[in-house]
C-alpha cells in the first residue's frame, strides 16, 4: 500500500467588527473556540492548528488598543490516528468593560496544515456574540479532508 503525498494548506483569515449599544461590553472571561480535532498521520507527517485572534476595542479611558490576544499551537506528529484539542490560550483571559456605542473588532488567521496526513476539525465552544464567525472556521476545517482526496 502507497500512502499519501503532498500536503493540505488552509489559512482562514477572519476581520470582524460589532457595533455596541448603549450599555456597552461589561468585563468577562475572553471568549474563544478551541477545536477537536481528529486524523490519521502517516510515517514522516504531521498535522498542524495555529494562529491568532486579536480583541480590539475602546476602553473606559476612551483609548482603542487590543485588549486581548488568544494563540494556538497544537501539533500532532505520531504515526497513526489521532485525537486531540486545539486549545486557545489567551494573554489575559478577561476583556475590560467596553464604552457604549464603541466597536468590538475581532480579527487574526487559524492555519490548518498537515503533510502528508488527513485531519478534521470543528469548534467544540457553543457560539458566543462575539465568537459566532469563528464557527465557520470549523467547516473551513473540515475542507482539508477534500483537499488532501484531490491530491
């Protein structure tokens, strides 16, 4: 049996902006996805999730600055099947109160890579008011499972 060669690249670059309303974004947790992710990887692969998510907004002192970064960086390089978390790690893990009729940006890159390997991956976070676009990056995900057959 031949494995497979090549490899499957996807890079989901994301800007999104809410408008806040009147009573602003009170202080909480950061809110984030982490990813399950599942595969098989051959003799010599791997497969890889990493990237980024910026929160930026404008605070009480009225200054727009980011307010919180979350980072991934998983990889998994065993011969075989595979099951595993992409977990997000954030830098501060809290988002300060926002001002009222402010805008909340959230932007940054997933990268989902694997040489030669199969990989699936979905959001396993329920989808938060401002985490809800990053839910497509989970079907995004799961296109590299078509990439790496058309190869």
């Amino acid at each position: 049996m031949v494995g497979n060669t090549g490899f499957a690249d996807l890079l989901f670059t994301f800007d999104v902006e809410y408008q806040l309303d009147g009573a602003g974004l009170p202080s909480q947790p950061t809110l984030y996805p982490n990813f399950a992710v599942t595969g098989t990887v051959q003799t010599g692969g791997f497969a890889l999730v990493s990237g980024f998510i910026n929160y930026d907004g404008v605070n009480t002192a009225g200054t727009i600055s980011t307010l919180d970064t979350v980072n991934y960086g998983s990889t998994w390089s065993t011969p075989g099947p595979f099951t595993g978390t992409a977990f997000g790690i954030p830098t501060f893990g809290n988002t300060p109160v926002l001002v009222a009729n402010t805008t909340l940006r959230m932007y940054g890159q997933i990268h989902f890579l694997v040489d030669p390997a199969e990989i699936n991956a979905y959001s396993v976070q329920a989808p938060e008011p401002t985490s809800f676009a990053l839910l497509g990056m989970g079907a995004a995900g799961l296109l590299l499972a078509v990439i790496r057959k058309r190869r």
